[in-house]
C-alpha cells in the first residue's frame, strides 16, 4: 500500500505557483519525503527531497508540517514543460531505499 | 545532464525470443541499482534490487527466472527479459542512488520501451 495520499490530477496556468498537496501521516522518523515527476513516456526526474526542514533548489520548494504528515511541493512560476505526474514518496535514504509509487498527480499547466 | 542511460530506448521483438536491456551509472559507481516496471496509465511497479557481486532480489510476485538481473560491475545492471510474451510487453526503468552532498538520491534511466509481438 502506498504510503502517501494525493489528489489524482489538478491544473494550473502557465507562470502562477503550483502548490502540490501530500499526505504521509505514517512517515517514520528516518523517512525522507521525495518528490519525482514524470514527463509522458519518461523516466522519473528527481525534483527535491527533505527529512523535517523546508528546502529548496532551482527547481522547487518543498514544504514539510511540524509534524511531518504531510508537505507541499512548491513549483514557482509553472511553464507548459511542467505538465506531468508529479509523484511524493516516503522512504528511508540510501540504496535500501526502495521507491515505491503511488499513483501521483497529473498536473497540466494551461497557457 | 543524464547520470543515468539505458539501452536501447525501445525494442520490439518476436514472442519467444529474449531481450537485454542495459542499465548505466555514467558518472558515478552503483553497488545497488533498482528496475521497475510501468505498464500504460499506471504507476511505477518495483520488480527487483540489482546488487553488483550478488544475487538480484526480487519483489514478490516477480518470477526470477523470466526477468534476469546481472550486476557485472559497479557502473552496469543488465536485465534480460527471457521468453518474452505479448503479456511482457511493458516500459521498464532502471534507477541507482547517486551521492550528493553525503546523501545518496535515486535517479532514474530514461526507461525501455518494449514490444513483444
């Protein structure tokens, strides 16, 4: 079973923020909240990841509650090559972190 | 750039014949690369951990048999799909954790695009 909950798909205009919602509210405390996403008939591309603290990188800004069950990928100003699925995942660091998907949410950004 | 390559990017083959798919580390060394399955419209399926200088470990459900892992070196994971069947017919991808800044991050190949007829 996956260990995150997000909503199947949502749509966004083209240079406003996407603001992705994920539920981990089983996360343990060495699990890391990752985030991919998938361009059609891509590999995955890695976007950012964070144990407790926000981060942030050129690409995104990652959101993690106090609590840690849940966080928020920030992509700032969406273009129309952002259009895919984004997918957040929980797993402990390193090769024994296997990556196990969920079902993701399709973003579609509309000029 | 790509840290991680596949090869080939797609193949299409006859029922009954086997096929090799090639995974890379370009820059970095892998002890432990991961492939992964993905039929159309669904998620990413784990199907086993390449481990290089050991057997591969596979998620349950996934017959060893059919789907062979080498982990010749520490840059290279080959998966060959043995006997394929229409039923095979899939999008496969590999990953390998890359260290970056004392952490290792799973980055993925551009996956393989395969066609059994």
């Amino acid at each position: 079973d996956a260990k995150t909950t997000q909503p199947p798909s949502m749509d966004c205009a083209e240079g406003r923020a996407a603001n992705l919602p994920c539920n981990h509210s089983t996360i343990s405390g060495n699990e890391y909240v990752y985030w991919y996403r998938q361009i059609h008939s891509q590999g995955p591309q890695y976007i950012i990841h964070g144990l407790k603290n926000n981060e942030t990188n050129e690409m995104a800004s990652l959101i993690i509650t106090e609590d840690r069950k849940s966080s928020t990928l920030i992509l700032p100003h969406a273009t129309l090559r952002d259009t895919a699925v984004y997918y957040c995942i929980v797993s402990p660091p390193g090769s024994w972190g296997k990556l196990q998907f969920g079902a993701g949410t399709q973003v579609v950004v509309t000029p | 750039g790509a840290v991680v390559s596949q090869h080939p990017s797609w193949v299409i083959c006859k029922s009954g014949t086997s096929v090799k798919i090639e995974c890379r580390s370009l820059d970095f060394q892998a002890t432990t690369m991961f492939w992964y399955r993905q039929f159309p419209k669904q998620s990413l399926m784990l199907m086993a951990t390449s481990n290089e200088g050991s057997k591969a470990t596979y998620e349950q459900g996934v017959e060893k048999d059919k789907f062979l892992i080498n982990h010749a070196s520490l840059t290279l994971s080959t998966l060959t799909v043995t006997s394929a069947h229409p039923e095979d017919s899939s999008f496969y991808i590999c990953s390998a954790p890359r260290p970056i800044g004392g952490e290792e991050t799973q980055y993925f190949g551009p996956g393989t695009r395969l066609l059994v007829l």
